[in-house]
C-alpha cells in the first residue's frame, strides 16, 4: 500500500512534538515531505528550533524543517508559556538540533511540495495556528486541487474555550486563518477540545510509556511530566489532555474516533468571542457541511496506539 504524503505544520508545544513522534514511527504508513513550524505555543524562533530537536530525537535526518509565519494573519500574536514553559517543549534537555533550518519559507515549501507531488494528493496536518495553511491557500489556491485532506487539531464545542471563555487557542491566536481553512471547500476533519479532552496523560499512562525506555519514549514521558502540571491544576484532573496526537493517531487508526458531518464556522468579529468555533452538530442552521468534527474516541486504544509507535524506536 503507498504511503499517504503529508506535512506536518506544527507549534511544538510538548503535544505537537508527541505528534511528530508518533508520525516519525509510522515510517511505513507515512511519507512525510516536511515539517513546517508557525509562531504559536512559543514564538516562531522556538517552534522551529524545537521541531529540529525532535527530528534529532526521532533519529529522522530526512525530514526537513521550514520556519513559516511568525505572527498571525490579522490580530497580535499570543503564546501559551504558561502551558508549555519558556522553552516551549519544557520537560527535556534542550540541545542545539544537529541539522540548520530550511532556508524556504514555510508557507512557499507547502505550496510548491502540494503543487509537485506526483503519485497521489498530499495530506495537511496542521496542530497550531493556522496562519500558514491559510496563506498558502490565499497565495496559491491551485494547491488545494492537490489536497486530499486538511486532518487539524483545534476548536471547541461542548468543551468551551481553553484561553478565553469561548475559544481554543490554536483558533483565537488566528482566527483569520481558520476562517480561510474553514471555508476552502476541502474535506477537514477537527480534533477540538470535546475529544482531547476525553484523552488524559494520566500518571499510569505516562508511566506506561516512560516504561518502554526508547529515546524518543523517555522524552514523550519528560514532557508529559511538564505538560500535566497547568492542566491538571486547572481542570483538577488526572492528566492533562493530550491534544495534538489526535491528528496522526487519526490518520493510523480512524476507528478510534467517532466523527460528524457538520457545517463549522470561525467567529471573526466579536472582540468578546473571536475565535469561537460554531459546530453545527444538529443541523440547525441548514448550511452544508464543511468538516468533519470528532466527538468521541476510545482513550485506551488511543493510548495503546502510542505506545505501540513510540516502542518502534
Ligand atoms: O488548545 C490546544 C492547542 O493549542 C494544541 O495544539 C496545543 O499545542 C496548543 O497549540
Ligand atoms: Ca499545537
């Protein structure tokens, strides 16, 4: 079977570098063409530095690393040290990455890789703000022609805002680009806070995985580590949520998770609720669906899954 091409455009953020953990193992279901970074969790300069970390960790020397957008489209960047650390990927040693950043920028490496891939569409998997999927998409909508998929993590439901009352990060940072996303006519399939939530870096589940004692295992447990204390003091939970694996852990295994066919829009006006993400789960507004939207997912198959890969290494 040929393996499904994607980009990863990612924020790391302990849970996008757990991601791009988990895809750097599924060296037999993934052809990943590069990872692109957006200014998010931490700013541009860290993202990208980081992603460059894991691909060490990861032992991946062919996967290359672009900078992209380093604010978002319209509004001011905002970042979520107090939920990753000043490091952004605070819970591991931080050592300078054995490889340079790509000198392309990401949002031209996206557009010209989609428009140059022969053999099959190319699948984005975008785990941050989505400045640079929406730029590309403005600046050469053709490549959309050659997009399968748009498989991202971000926004909310039933879950509420996790930073502000009405919105998830990933949305409020550029609610402008992922009012482009939403509206580009190709099929998107969300992973929101309704189903990360349902996925808690439970101490057993850390312990689980620290267990396996590969690098790239023993790093996902530092993390976990770090990435659990804003959570669990915030929410009074067992874990943090685990948010941005939901996206590869998608394209392994779909059957995890429960999915919708809904119409969902980005609000783009309101000061008070910008960034909200409006899932039509009912159908009331009669607008044609635009996304898929995970609801639900089995969180120990989930978990085993990533055990499964990060035991590869
Ligand atoms: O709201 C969670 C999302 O925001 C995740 O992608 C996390 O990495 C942060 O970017
Ligand atoms: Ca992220």
């Amino acid at each position: 079977m040929a393996k499904r091409k994607i980009i990863i455009d990612c924020d790391p953020g302990q849970d996008d570098a757990i991601n791009l953990l988990l895809a750097f193992a599924a060296t037999d279901e993934l052809d990943i063409l590069g990872v692109t970074t957006v200014a998010g969790n931490v700013p541009l300069e860290l993202t990208e530095r980081n992603a460059r970390l894991i691909c060490d960790i990861a032992g991946r020397d062919d996967v290359c690393v672009y900078a992209g957008c380093s604010r978002p489209m319209v509004r001011a960047l905002i970042t979520a040290e107090k939920v990753h650390g000043t490091t952004g990927i605070d819970g591991i040693e931080i050592t300078p990455p054995s490889r340079p950043l790509e000198s392309r920028h990401a949002v031209d490496f996206i557009i010209n890789s989609t428009l140059n891939a022969i053999d099959g569409p190319v699948t984005l998997v975008p785990t941050g703000p989505l400045s640079n999927i929406a730029i590309a998409i403005v600046k050469e909508p053709s490549i959309l022609d050659n997009v399968d998929q748009i498989v991202l993590m971000g926004g909310a439901m039933r879950e509420g805002g996790n930073y502000s009352p009405s919105a998830e990060f990933n949305m409020l940072v550029d609610p402008h680009a992922a009012h482009v996303v939403f509206e580009c006519g190709r099929p998107i399939v969300v992973f929101g806070l309704d189903v990360t939530h349902q996925l808690l870096a439970t101490r057993e589940r850390i312990e689980r995985i620290r267990a396996l004692s590969t690098r790239a295992a023993t790093a996902t447990a530092g993390m976990l580590d770090f990435f659990n204390r804003h959570d669990t003091e915030k929410y009074k939970s067992g874990g943090a949520p685990l948010h941005d694996p939901c996206t590869v852990a998608y394209l392994l295994k779909p059957d995890l998770f429960e999915c919708k066919d809904c119409n969902i829009s980005v609000e783009i006006h309101s000061e008070l609720t910008i960034g909200h993400t409006a899932v039509d789960f009912w159908g009331v507004t009669g607008k044609d669906s635009n996304a898929m939207w995970a609801y639900d997912v089995d969180a120990d198959g989930f978990y085993d899954l990533l055990v499964e890969y990060l035991g590869r290494y």
